[in-house]
DNA sequence: CCTTACTTATAAATATTTTTTATCAATTAT
DNA sequence: ATAATTGATAAAAAATATTTATAAGTAAGG
C-alpha cells in the first residue's frame, strides 16, 4: 500500500470534497475515491461517510482512528526527508535565542573553531516557542532552549545547561531602598520582551500570582535594544539573569519574598536523531559548558 | 512510495542479507535490491553499504537515521490493523492483572453488567509488563496496571485508581514482637511473586536498598497460591496491599522506619486512541471507584 | 590458481497497482 | 424542470513492482 493513499485520506479530512482534495493533489477526481475505496478494503471497514452528495462528508468511527495513525505516519516520513538531506549536506541546523545565544556561544566558541564547527553550524535565530516548533518538525536538528518547564514532549531529548533566575532590573542611575515590595513599582514604567519570548507568559503568570497590574510602555523582541532602554532609564524590566551579565549601567532590584520560577537553559534534540560523531561532539562542547561554571 | 520498501529495508538492515530477506518475504532476490536501490533513489543518498560481497552488509549513517524513522513508521502501521479490527467487533480488549483485577472488579462488576459491558470485554489476565508492552503494541485496548512508578512513555495516557502500600505479611498463626526490624526476618523463609510482577523488583530494590538478604524459598505468578500458603504458614511474603483484602488469616507486620514506594493502581490507554462512547463510558466506570474510596 | 559456491546487480519481460478518460447517477441550486 | 456539481464505475493507459534469467564479484576449498 502506498502512503498517497495516507496522503489523500487525510487531505480528504480536511477538505471534505473528493473533487477538490484531487484538485489539491493535481490527480483526477476518481484518483481519491480509487485511493479511500483501497483503504476501505485493506482494512475491511468503512472510513468515509459520504452523506447525501454535496453534503458535508465526515469520517465514520474508524476513519477518525485511521486519522490518528496516518498523521503521525506522515509527519514521521516528512522528518525522514529532512533529516536525510541535512546529513547528506553534513551540516548541522541548530536554532539559537539570541540571549542564550549571547551568553553561551563566547564561553564555546574557541571549541566550536578548534574543531571546525562554525562552518558546519547552520544558525536559525528566533525565539524559544518557534525553534521548539520548527525542531519537532525536523527543520532544524538541535538547539538551544531556554524556558521555565523541562520539556515532556515525548518526541524530544535535552540537556539541562544551566539554571538561571528571573530578575527585576532598573538603570544604575535609580535609587530603590533596601527592602523592596512590589507595590513600590507600582508607578514605574515596565518595558519586557514580547510574546516571541517566554518572559512574556511568565511575566505573565507573575502578575496573575501576586496580583498587580504593572504599566507595560513597550514590548520588544530584541532584548539588546531593551537593555539599552533601561540603561538610558526610559523603564524598568523583568528579565533572565542570562541576559545580563557582563552588561554595566543595570541594577538587580532585591524584594522579599518574591519566588519566581528558574529559567532553564537547555540544549534540545529529537529522541532517536542517530547522534554521528558530529552530531555528538557538538552536544559534548555545550554540556562542558555546565562543568565550566 | 510504498510501505513494502520500508518493510523490506527493515528486514536487510536485521539479516544483512538481500536473499535471505527474500525469502523470508517470498519474492524474489532482486525485488530487495529494487526496494533498496528505489529508497537510495528517492532519499539521494546510500543507505547501506555492501561491503565486499559475501561480507556482513552494514547501514550507512544516512541509513541508520532511517531505520529510525521506518520503524516508528512501520510500528504505526500495525496499531492500524489491530485498532480497526477491534472497532469493526464492537469489543474492548482489556488487560487485567489478577490482583488488581481481584480488588477492582467486584467493586464495579454491577456497573459493568447495567450498561451491558460484560460480553464486550474481552480480557486478557497477564502480569502488568506483558500488559504493558501488549498495551503499546495495539494488541489490547486498555489496561488495568500496577506499578510503583507513573508511565513516562510518551504513547500512554493514564488514570490513577488508587494508591496502595506494600505490606509484608505472614499467617495469623504467628506471633511477632510489637517492634519489628528487618533483621528480626532473618531466618525467615519468604515467598514471593515472580518475576511477571512488579514485585519482584520492587523486592529486590527493597534488599538493596536495606542490605539484607532474605531466604525466598518460593517464587509464583500465582498471587492467591501465594496468599494461600502464607495462610498455611509455609513462609512470610511481601504484597501490595490490593491482594490482601478482604483475606482472612493473614497479618501485615509493622515496622518502624521502613520506606516502601507507593502502587499505583491505573487504568492505562494509549494516547490517541479515538474514545467512543464505550470506551469513554468504560473508563467514567474505572474512575468513579476512586470516587467510591 | 582454478573451480565451486554463494552473493548481489542488471536487463528484459511480466504482473500488479495506480491513475486517467469517459461516462453515469444522484443530488442541489436556480 | 434544468443546469451544475459531486462522487462512483468501467475500461484503458500509465506507472510501478516483481520475476526470470543471467552476469559479475567475492570467498573458500581443493
């Protein structure tokens, strides 16, 4: 049996018009009800039921289990093609957040040349929540990850790098007294990444869990250009400690009582990536990151 | 692109041979290396190495990244097949460990024979690693399990019944001090499950972890010949709970400072299984017992 | 070193499977 | 009622998979 057959069932699905899903394929018309008709005998079960003629068509019982298997046997194919031309091009594809990017690639980078990597790394930056995506959809083959939850995707692997911590952090130039609360932020301006970045869902989640309402004046996804901002005093941020160090002309503002939760600094593969001596090494200089510190 | 491809690239990559692959499919030796050479085709790349003929044949690295993918593919394939056929019988095939089932059962037994469940069930009694494996084969439906730890496979989906304790045990017969330790078993004779249960290594986790090293005289699948011959005074025993209740005759020592891990008492389905109605009702029944407790 | 046995590859023929063309029948919309 | 649309079917054509027959490479035995 062949997967077109997959493939025109589940398009089939989603189009619910026998004409239009052979349109869609470019095959004639009765290319898709040969295709539902052999399904239908290999597995001696009706899986479309299609209602008086131009009505809507919907899968019977059986069609909706077929579905289930079909997708995850096409998503598995979609992987092979991608994984395969990668290593023919023996390139490795590895996604990068910037402030991890920024804060881990210096303390590797000797590693990465000494062992001629740079060439072989092909970088996709971008935030967090799209390089998750687009790694479980085989487009790129690793990378680095930071967020507040270890992955349970079953389909994913990881590394656990480093441990960091959220902080509140205002120019050198203000002065906040000692003991801070909360509410004494209550009149200051808040400038914070935006939703391309996990700091906005946890910011998220804090304002929920201890109940304020900071005025947010602007959101960015370059947290280059929001450091910048709050150096120059135009607001104060919430922020990973990954993105600050080494930088001057920003304070961490201390409270009490004030849990948030640990930002995790991850590097991330598929479960069952046939780790070739490359492959292998590259994931060896990242976790040494972790002896370092 | 067919599915046979991949069945017969599955098969060469564990015979490492094009004609015994053959005949172990009954077609002949050139339908291999057609299969292969349509793979090697469509993917661009060498899959596999034929070293210098009568010589093991191995894998290429690009080849070994797709075995990887065939066989997820091909293990999809067959939870097709098994799934659609037991949907066309309108039965459920259940997986049911004798204890477990020993305890749960008769609490929902009535449940089960009002909404007409009984004759659709079709059991399957085995030991909860056979039922797990069987479980995530496609082979049963859904099971009742217990373990002491929660599945982490990604593929099942699961509820929690209950939360029993382990107990050791002996016949009412005889007489233990009220303050027990472990060393005072010394010269016990114990008889245990075997090796089909969970039991068993839970036993042996506990002698590692307390360093001590029990005379187990007996060993059986059969937990109620077990309870039997505790009751007879043959030997003292280590069980969950779950098998114990409602069981005249025997006692649970108490010891101090002893820490077992908890049974968890599930029911446990595979994710992405389409729940019909009864199926769906089946598993309300299950649930409610946790109610009932 | 030659011969035999065994293995995989190839070409051509054949068989099987999938798709198309042409047409029909059922239904909806006008 | 008629036209338009949709899916089903039969027969032909096209594409794909398999077989037969044979070649060619290698290893082992004499």
């Amino acid at each position: 049996m062949n997967l077109n057959d997959f493939r025109y069932f589940k398009k089939l699905s989603e189009m619910k018009s026998f004409s239009e899903t052979a349109h869609y394929f470019n095959v004639s018309q009765p290319t898709i009800t040969y295709a539902i008709k052999r399904l239908e005998t290999e597995y001696d079960t009706k899986l479309v039921e299609r209602k008086s003629y131009a009505n809507s068509l919907s899968l019977t019982f059986s069609g909706q289990q077929l579905l289930q298997h079909v997708e995850k046997i096409l998503r598995e194919d979609n992987l092979v093609k991608a994984d395969l031309s990668r290593i023919k091009q023996k390139k490795i594809k590895m996604g990068l957040p910037p402030i991890i990017t920024n804060y881990l690639v210096p303390q590797i980078f000797d590693d990465l040349k000494d062992f001629d990597y740079l060439n072989r790394l092909i970088p996709v930056v971008d935030g967090s929540k799209e390089l998750m995506e687009r790694l479980k959809d085989g487009d790129i083959d690793l990378s680095l990850l930071g967020s507040t939850t270890l992955p349970v995707d079953p389909e994913l692997e990881y590394k656990v790098l480093d441990i960091h911590a959220f902080k509140i952090i205002a120019s050198k130039d203000r002065n906040f007294k000692d003991d801070l609360k909360l509410s004494d932020l209550i009149n200051e301006d808040f400038i914070i990444l935006d939703e391309k970045s996990v700091h906005k869902q946890v910011f998220n989640n804090f304002i929920d869990k201890y109940n304020v309402s900071p005025k947010i004046i602007f959101q960015t996804s370059d947290y280059k250009l929001l450091l910048q901002l709050v150096k120059e005093n135009k607001g104060i941020s919430f922020i990973t400690e990954t993105a600050i160090s080494k930088t001057s002309g920003i304070q961490e503002l201390q409270f009490n009582n004030l849990e948030l939760p640990s930002f995790y600094i991850m590097i991330v593969y598929r479960r069952g990536t046939v780790k070739g001596s490359i492959f292998q090494k590259l994931i060896s200089i990242f976790e040494n990151i972790t002896l370092k510190n």
